[in-house]
C-alpha cells in the first residue's frame, strides 16, 4: 500500500516547527527547523546528544524547538513531529514513564503559553527536521541557523518543500 506525504505550509499566523531526533551506533542528534506561512526559513537548529533512547532524543528536539519559539516570540505554533509515540506520550493525563517525567513535563509547561496544534508528520514529509537531527549528531555544540545560513544540502530540502515535492511511503 503507497501512501503520498508531502510538507505543507503553516496558516497565518501561524509557524511551522518541525522536530526530530536521531540515534545512531554511538552517537545521537537533535534537530529543527521553523518556518513562516510563506515557507521562509526563520530559524532551524541542530545539536549533539549523548546516546540514548529514540524517545528522549525526540523530547529534546521538541523542548529546544518549543524554547525558541519562546525565544523568537513565535505564540501561534503548528508543530509536527514523526515520533507517534511521543505524541501519545504528550496527550496523555497520567504519566507511566518515570524516566521521561520531568522532560514530558517541560514540553506541556512550554505548550501551555502557546496557541498550538501538535500533529503526525511521516518523515519523508519531515526532511528537513531528520537531516537537521542527524547534523546535530555530528556535530560538537548545538548550531542554530538563519535562512542565510543554512548548509548547502538543507537549502536543498527546503527548495524541494517550497516546491510542494510529493513522497511516496510505502505501508
């Protein structure tokens, strides 16, 4: 079964905040990426994370994301995240997982002063944000980026989301 993903642009006033995470071998990343309802880049991020759970990764991309959107005066957020679990996680009233306690509660007191969606994206629709996290992995400190900072293979990938490219996954 195919499934067609693509990105789509946030609705004024709103922002767009993708987020991701990304665990390697012996490394791991965070990573992501804001943009306004005229797909303008406005910031993006990426930054290095000791080796841990998918999950936790996960969280950090959104806490860090959700600190600049504080940061940069961003009040309206529509948030997409590939981590279904952590979505899950977020929306639930009670808390099963001690380990995640006090990240999970970070994130709900940062959504707390926002007018904010939080959605499923599939990552081929969430390009930017897994490049952005596996960068982060890479790399010795957290990086933030302008538009016209932004490394050659992301303008790439935000070109191609401009664009409206369709993905295609497969189920």
């Amino acid at each position: 079964m195919e499934k067609i993903v693509r990105w789509v642009k946030s609705v004024f006033p709103f922002v767009k905040m993708n987020s991701d995470g990304s665990v390697g071998s012996n490394m791991a990343g965070m990573g992501g990426i804001i943009r306004n309802f005229k797909r303008d880049v406005l910031i993006a991020f990426a930054g290095p994370l000791h080796h841990c759970k998918v999950l936790f990764v996960e969280m950090m991309g959104l806490s860090y994301g959700l600190e600049l959107c504080y940061r940069m005066g961003f009040n309206n957020v529509a948030i997409e995240v590939d981590a279904l679990s952590l979505i899950h996680l977020i929306r639930k009233n009670t808390m099963s997982d001690p380990e995640f306690f006090y990240n999970i509660r970070k994130i709900k007191c940062l959504l707390d002063g926002l007018n904010f969606s939080l959605n499923h994206i599939f990552r081929e629709g969430n390009a930017c944000a897994d490049f952005l996290a596996k960068k982060g992995s890479q790399i010795n400190g957290v990086e933030e980026f302008s538009n016209i900072t932004l490394p050659q293979q992301l303008r790439g990938l935000v070109r191609l989301d401009k664009l409206g490219i369709l993905y295609i996954r497969y189920i």
